[in-house]
C-alpha cells in the first residue's frame, strides 16, 4: 500500500519531456487527478487534519490542475471540434465537459479558500460543508476523466495530425512556461 508521503509524491509536476507528447501528458495527468481525488477524500475522512497535505492539495488544485483544464478548454477541445467528422458526433460530449470544467472550478475554489483558511486556523474545526465539497469534487472528477479517457482522447489520436500534435505542444510547453515566469516575478516574503 501506498505511504500517504508517496501519495503527494506523485502529485509533484510530470517531466517537462512527456509535453512532446501532449496526448500522453494529458493521460498521465489524469492518473494525477485520480491520485488528487484519493487525497481529497482522505483529507474528508481522517479525524486528525493533516496540513501538509491540505497545502499539497490546495497547490496542486491552483497550479497543475488548473493548468490541466486550459490545456483542454483552449487547446485540446477547439483543436479537436475542428478536426472532428460529423459522425464522430463529439460536439455535445465536448458541452459536457467544459459544464464539468466549470463545476469542477467552482468547487476547486471552495476547497482552495477552505484548506488555506483551515491551514492559517488549525484551531478552527474543518466544516462539513468542506468535507462534503472534497468528497462532491472527487466524484465529479472520476465521472469526467473516465469520459475524457474513454471519448476525448482515443478520438484525439485518431483525428488529429502530426502538425496539430506539435502545436499542442507548443502551447502546453508555453502555459507552463508562463506560468513559471510569474512565479519567479513574484516577491517572496520569506527571508
Ligand atoms: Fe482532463
Ligand atoms: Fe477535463
């Protein structure tokens, strides 16, 4: 069984290099999001709040994970409706998912604002309301990789080119690359 250290083990970032391949990144981040939903739940369920990791939650959720979703909203889901047949009919699931994306984000941020606010008042009891949004969170995730592993991404191999693949990649490598940007502009506080 897997050590609850190993767990946030394998939340840190996947290797710069799998970007080169962007369908294969998406994949194994999603194996991410199941491990997230696992720690989500965890946290729900122990008595003892651990804030190690409610922060590794809580950072993950406002780094990777919402990098994960502008990969698909802006990149992947336009990228595949236009390459997509008619018969394909992947318009209606592609709704769905950005309907996910936008519950998901609503409750990413409740449970963002929750952890940090528990993190700052450990004296302060978590809510039920918190553990019941961490455990809502990881039942719509599992819902949606399992439509996204199962539609999104065979389709994705199929349809879309080599060229399409490349650009993909580009802009995956250049949101992460921004986003490390802003990071290093950021004024840190610690000595
Ligand atoms: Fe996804
Ligand atoms: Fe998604």
């Amino acid at each position: 069984m897997t050590s609850p250290g190993n767990r946030k083990q394998s939340l840190e970032p996947l290797p710069a290099r799998l970007l080169a391949q962007p369908l294969d990144f998406i994949v194994a981040d999603h194996h991410r999001h199941r491990v997230l939903c696992h720690l989500c739940e965890k946290l729900a369920e122990d008595e003892a709040f651990d804030p190690d990791l409610a922060g590794a939650i809580a950072d993950h959720i406002e780094t990777e994970h919402a990098a994960h979703i502008a990969d698909e909203e802006q990149d992947l889901f336009p990228l595949l409706k236009r390459r997509a047949k008619r018969e394909d009919e992947i318009g209606r699931v592609l709704e769905q998912l950005t309907e996910d994306h936008a519950e998901d984000e609503r409750l990413a941020a409740r449970i963002v604002n929750g952890l940090r606010r528990r993190i700052a008042h450990p004296e302060i009891p978590m809510s039920a309301g918190l553990r019941r949004t961490l455990r809502s969170f990881a039942v719509c995730e599992r819902r949606h990789l399992a439509i996204e592993n199962a539609i999104v991404i065979p389709l994705a191999k199929v349809r879309l080119s080599a060229q399409d693949r490349a650009d993909l990649a580009g802009r995956m490598t250049a949101r992460r690359q921004a986003r490390a940007a802003r990071r290093s502009d950021t004024p840190r506080d610690d000595p």
